[in-house]
C-alpha cells in the first residue's frame, strides 16, 4: 500500500478515463461522425482536419496502461505502481487540457503580465459575420486592426484624452 507522505506528493490515484460518459460518446460515435463529416457539416464547419482525428486517436489512448506507463517508486516506503501516460492534448481531453491551461495561466502571469493594472477590452463577431472569417483567413488582420481603431478612438474621447494616460506610463508608451 502507498504510504501517501507529503514529502512524495500524497496518494496517486488513476483517472479512469474509460469509465467517463464522455470517453464512451466518443469512443462509439466518432467512426461514425467522421465517415458523415463531408455530406453532413462540411458545408456549415469547413473542411475536414486531420489533426482532429489525430487528437481524438490519442484522447482514445489517454490514460490507458495498454498504450504506455512508467513504473514509478515512493522513495519513502518502496512501493511501486503504474502511472500511465497522458495524451498531453488540449482541447478534447479535458484532464490534459485543463492541466495545460493552469500551466500556461501561471506562465504568463508570472513572464508576461507586467505589475501594472490592466484594462480588458472584449470584441465578438456577430454571428453573421463569422462565415467569412472562417474561410478567408487573411480577413483577422484587418479585424484586429480595426478594433485597435476602436480603442484608441475611445480612448482619445475619453476624459482620459490620451493612450499613455488611459493606459498608465508603461516605458515607452503603449503599443498594440
């Protein structure tokens, strides 16, 4: 039995991603999605990608002893298990990615988010407008662009009057 130290982390215990209602939806479904994509969604969602396929093979084996582990030691009390390997995926794991998500949050608060206060602006796309950004690409550009417009056309009515006081003195002024 684990001894469940502190000092080695506490007590492992496995996932069981097989048992999970999600896990079985995908597993039995998604030959049969995939084989419908074409005539049924590509129309609406795009073309197929491979990498979805590819992200959905490696959630399958997820968690699976069958697909690869590593036999790892308590050091304290010697006892030894499995712990198998993750897909490491985002997106369709929700164990892998939400572990990568909270990775990649303390990431950039701790090397990207500079002490200073923030401001968050939020654009959507109204729905109607999606379609074209969807299959012209090159239109994200000019989007950002015009949302940058935006901001600095707020900014400049605002009471605030300019960039580097609505935004705080940053160094070197603000720059999107």
């Amino acid at each position: 039995m684990a001894c469940g130290s502190k000092e080695t982390g506490g007590v492992y215990r496995p996932r069981r991603p097989q048992e999970s209602p999600f896990y079985k939806l995908v597993e039995r479904f998604f030959p049969q999605f995939e084989a419908v994509y074409q005539e049924r969604y590509q129309e609406r969602y795009g073309f197929w990608r491979p990498i979805i396929a590819t992200a959905v093979a490696k959630f399958l084996e997820c968690g699976d002893l069958k697909h690869g582990f590593a036999r790892v030691r308590c050091p304290k009390c010697r006892h030894e298990m499995l712990v198998a390997f993750s897909c490491r995926g985002r997106c369709v794991c929700p164990s892998c990615h939400e572990k990568r998500a909270l990775e990649k949050a303390g990431w950039v608060t701790e090397h990207v988010c500079a002490e200073v206060p923030h401001r968050q602006f939020l654009f959507t796309i109204p729905k109607r407008l999606r379609l074209y950004f969807r299959y012209d690409r090159s239109l994200l550009g000019a989007l950002c662009q015009a949302a940058w417009r935006t901001v600095r056309a707020v900014v400049v009515g605002s009471k605030f009057g300019s960039p580097a006081r609505f935004f705080g003195d940053w160094g070197g002024g603000f720059r999107p």
